[in-house]
C-alpha cells in the first residue's frame, strides 16, 4: 500500500485513502484505484490534501509499504525459515482444488467456500472493527468453464445483494460499484465492489470478482503439477476459471448493526426513548428471551426454558421489572420475548412479545414454540 508520514504530526496515512476521502468531500470523479504512486503523490501535492490529525499539508514521498505479517518458522530468525500470515484465506483453497475436487468427485461448475482470520498490517486501522489488522474473512471461489465465468459473474453478484436485502440491509445504504477497465487487476476480467454507507462514511464491504484461471494457472506453474479439469461428459481438457466472492465478516456485521441500531421515541413528553435493536431474527443472538413474571414462577419458566432452547437459541431473565427485562432484550436484538404468569400455571399459556411492535400474543407452550419458529426461519 502506498505510505505517507505527516512531517508535522508524525501520523501515518494511505495515500489512496486521503486522496479517496478528499474527492468524496469534493465530489470530484476520479479513479482512485486506477492511480499509482506517482499520480497519487501529484495529486495531494497539487491540492494540498490536509492532514486528518493535524490538519497541516507536508507529507513526506509516498513509499510502498508491505501488509503482509512476516515471522519465522522455529527458534531461528534465518531467511530460510521467514513465513507470513495469510492476508487473505482463498490461496488455501486453491492449493486444495485437485483434493477436494477428486474427493468429492463434483463436476464444474462448483465452489468452495471457506470462513478463517486474515492477517493484514493495516497503515491506519480504525472506525471500530471497520479496519483490524485481524479479521475474519468468508470467500467462496467458485469454478466454472471458461466463457461462462461473466454469466456466473452476473448470478453471484446478483446472489449476494439479494442475500444482503432478505436479512435486513437497508438498500438506500448499498452501492454496487464496477470497476473501470483501468482500475481492474491485470488477472481480472471484471470486478465490482458492494459499499455501504457507514456513519464514517461509505465504506467496501464485499467484493466480488471474475479472476479467470490466473490463480490455478500459478500455483500449477510454481508446483510443477498440472490443475486442470476433464469434463467427464465431453472429455475436455481446461484450466476453470473462478468467480470469487470476498466478504469480511467484522464489517456485514458491522453493516448489519448500523441498519438495525433504532432509537424509538414511546412518550415524548415523558422522554421515554426506547433502545431497540432490529436484528432480522437469523441473526438476533437469541431468538426468544423466557421471563417469569416473578420469582415464585422460576420453576415453570425454567421448565418451558429447557424446552424452548432445544429448537432455538433462547435466554432466560429473571432480574428486575418485566418492563425493564423487555427493554434489555430490546437493546440486544431478542425479537420474541415469552412471558411465564401465573395463568400459565393455569392452563399452560404464556404471552409471546413481538420485539419490533410491542404487541403480544397468549397461546400454549407448543404454539409459542411454532409460531417463533416460523418467524425465524431463513
């Protein structure tokens, strides 16, 4: 990554994302991606881009700096045990294309996918789990005959903002951005960029890309030991090619957060504000919350409890208020709260509480158990 230092402040800075962040506040329509480093460098120097800590403008010449972690494998620091941290998790995958292709004897077109930590050095990381130097990373390669990759291209693009929208994601706050031929990795034939508009600002937050069979074409030249795939149907011979879909799990999760966080105004005159957060049920941590309404009943939540958390994710709360026991379940995303009184030990009903209108239902154990079923199914 390009490298400034601050002479002033000291503070270090990408170049890319100075650069990036002044023509967004300036709407000025450049290529970011598609600039080197001395073009880079121009343009900070020519509109004397401020820096963010210090507000000075005199930067030393960009410098390229390394995001890969480097280590060394055993007791000794020698050049030939010097390892690095994966910056990303997809070059497993392929070193592991021939296995799992013969093991699983699937024919082409399929993927792979995977969900592991990644490594980077990041210059500036920030914006809470926006930018870690340690993330998790999920990234499907899928494999495909050459010349249908920009059809499966077009289907797994469409397939992940779709997957984004069922759980939740305001669109309003989601750009799909396509790359410029100049922007485009020399291996690429097409890449485009899902961003999302954070409260820093709008941010990437999925890439997906056609990157034709480079990756195994590499790997098998390194190794010495061929990659390919026979079609067993026609008997043809060739490299796949792969449509890769690269999500950071810290940052959806960040997404899904910013979209769901909703500050619900109950009695303005009391200035009662209520905290909720509007999880879509696959993701809410819990999906229902059990709550005696006293202490007296324990024994009878507890029982519906273990019942309960057999189907689904569930916790229990027994501390407090039932009006202070919904609200904290509110603030944590719980979208069903079951409510055990002292009709349930009547007739074995409870009340189930939506978390997002407040209204509430009484039926049987056995139906509140099918009804918050139904509502979390995805």
């Amino acid at each position: 990554d390009p490298l400034m230092d601050c002479k002033n402040c000291k503070s270090r800075h990408r170049a890319d994302d100075l650069v990036e962040k002044y023509a967004e506040k300036h709407k000025l329509n450049i290529s970011v991606e598609a600039m080197d480093s001395d073009q880079l460098q121009a343009f900070v120097s020519e509109h004397k881009i401020p820096c963010p800590i210090c507000g000075k403008s005199d930067f030393t010449p960009i410098r390229k700096f390394n995001l890969m972690f480097k280590t060394f494998q055993g007791v000794t620091e020698d050049t030939t045990n010097t390892i690095y941290l994966r910056p990303e998790t997809a070059q497993g995958i392929f070193v592991n294309f021939e296995n799992v292709q013969r093991s699983t004897r699937m024919r082409v077109p399929f993927g792979i996918g995977q969900i592991g930590k990644s490594f980077r050095n990041e210059i500036t990381p920030g914006n809470f789990t926006f930018r870690l130097r340690e993330f998790e990373q999920m990234e499907l390669e899928f494999f495909c005959k050459p010349g249908t990759d920009l059809e499966w291209f077009a289907y797994w693009k469409d397939f992940c903002k779709n997957w984004l929208l069922s759980l939740g994601m305001n669109e309003e706050h989601l750009h799909l951005r396509d790359h410029s031929p100049e922007e485009l990795c020399f291996y690429s034939k097409a890449t485009t960029d899902f961003e999302y508009d954070f409260a820093f600002g709008r941010g990437e937050l999925w890439g997906i890309a056609d990157r034709t069979d480079y990756d195994l074409s590499q790997h098998a030249k390194e190794s010495g030991k061929p990659l390919d795939y026979t079609d067993p149907v026609t008997g043809e011979r060739y490299v796949p090619y792969v449509v890769e879909p690269s999500l950071g799990a810290d940052r959806v999760v960040l997404a899904f957060l910013t979209d769901a966080y909703d500050e619900e105004v109950v009695d303005k005159e009391k200035n009662d504000v209520r905290v909720v957060l509007r999880l879509h049920p696959a993701l809410a941590p819990y999906k229902c919350a059990v709550l005696p309404l006293q202490k007296g009943l324990a024994d009878k939540a507890d029982e519906i409890y273990a019942k309960m958390r057999k189907k689904f994710s569930a916790t229990y709360d027994l501390t407090g208020s039932i009006g202070k026991r919904y609200r904290r379940q509110d603030e944590i995303g719980t979208p069903y709260c079951v409510t055990v009184d002292f009709q349930t030990v009547e007739d074995g009903t409870v009340t189930v509480r939506d978390r997002d209108t407040m209204e509430q239902i009484r039926v049987s154990v056995d139906e509140a158990i099918a009804y918050i079923e139904g509502k979390i199914e995805f």
